[in-house]
C-alpha cells in the first residue's frame, strides 16, 4: 500500500517571505519520518485570484481552470500541514481565500499547523486558522509555533532550535496516526453523500 500524501502547504505569497524556507524544512523532517509521501504545495504557483467561482464549492461545479487546478492538487493529499505567518494577528488572507476555493477536497483529513511570527510565534495565526478547519471538518491533529524573532531564516534556509525539530515529529506522529481512521471516514461520507 502507498504511504499517505502529506501535502505542505506554503501559505504567504509575498516576495521575499520566509514561508518557504520553514516549510522545506518541515518537509525534510516529514521525509524523514518515514511515514509520508510528501508534497510541497505553494499557493503563490496557483495564481488564485480572489474568489470567483459562482457556486458553493460544496457544488464541485467548477467554472474556472485555477479553481480545477488547485482542486486536483489538494484531492490528492490524504493529510495538510499549512505553513502559515502571522498577519495583524491571525493567518494570511491568501491561505483563506485558497482554503474557501475549496470544500470536498478538505473533508476528513487530519492537518497540522506551523505558524510563524515574532514574540507570539504566531500563535494568534493558528488559534484564528483552527474555528476553519472545524467548519471543513479538517482535524487539527496540532501545532508547531516558530519564533522568528532572533532571525532563524538565513538566505533563504530556516535554522531550528531543538525543541522545534521535535514539535514538528511529534506534530508528524499526531497527523500519521490520524490519517487511517479518516481514510475510512471519508470512504463512508462518500457513499452516503
Ligand atoms: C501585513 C503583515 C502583518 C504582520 N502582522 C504581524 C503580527 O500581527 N504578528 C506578528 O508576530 N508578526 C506580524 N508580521 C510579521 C510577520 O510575521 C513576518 O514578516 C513574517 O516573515 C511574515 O511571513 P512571510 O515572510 O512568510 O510573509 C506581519 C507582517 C506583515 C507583512
């Protein structure tokens, strides 16, 4: 049997943003683990614009090429960790306009949070990205929360402290061991949809 698709999804779009360098380290964790075929999902490749679909994504009657594009994509994970900088206080506007593009694609799946800022360590980022996952039935399987405050990004590479590195395993064992039960959960929600 195939090992479950985790998909890491970079959050923040902006040039120069640090989104990237976390979440290649987190993927080398993740590869490591062992437990994961493991996907690097940019947001910022998919050119969403702001919503403009006309139905529900509930529906699935997509009108546009981005919208199908980023619905095939996030079919095929079976678990998120979403990479997500802290922005006046909650998560960025363009993890929640890529997360509404979308509905089915999310459902029963366990995701884990890896937020970033300064001396809150984006912690208001996570807390305001987690009433979402409940409305889309993600289980939040937890949470790494990353201080940037001493400048841990150094061209371009993310240089964690200890404790980190092993937040981010035991945030892998949480989402690994969530993933079969859900994959049973999601066959039955698609025979009785
Ligand atoms: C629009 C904006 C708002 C921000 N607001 C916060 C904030 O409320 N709390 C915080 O800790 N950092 C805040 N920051 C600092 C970011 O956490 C920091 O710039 C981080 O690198 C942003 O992630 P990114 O580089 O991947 O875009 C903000 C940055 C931006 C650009």
């Amino acid at each position: 049997m195939r090992p479950p698709v985790l998909q890491i999804i970079i959050g923040s779009t902006r040039p120069g943003r640090v989104g990237p360098a976390i979440a290649a380290w987190f993927a080398g964790r993740a590869k490591a683990h062992g437990g994961f075929e493991v996907e690097l999902i940019d947001i910022a490749d998919f050119g969403l614009p702001l919503l403009d679909e006309p139905n529900h994504p509930m529906a699935r009657k997509y009108t546009k090429d981005h919208t199908m594009r980023w619905s095939a994509t996030i079919s095929n994970g079976d678990a998120f960790a979403f990479v997500v900088p802290e922005y006046n206080h909650s998560f960025n506007a363009a993890t929640k306009n890529a997360i509404d593009f979308l509905y089915h694609e999310w459902r029963f799946k366990p995701a884990g949070i890896l937020s970033y800022g300064g001396a809150a360590m984006g912690t208001r980022s996570a807390q305001a990205l987690k009433p979402v996952f409940a409305a889309l039935k993600l289980l939040h399987a937890g949470d790494v929360s990353v201080p940037l405050v001493n400048n841990p990004v150094k061209d371009g590479v993310f240089h964690p402290n200890e404790i980190l590195a092993s937040a981010a395993d035991a945030l892998l064992d949480e989402i690994a061991m969530s993933v079969p039960a859900l994959i049973e959960r999601r066959s039955r929600a698609k025979t009785t949809a």
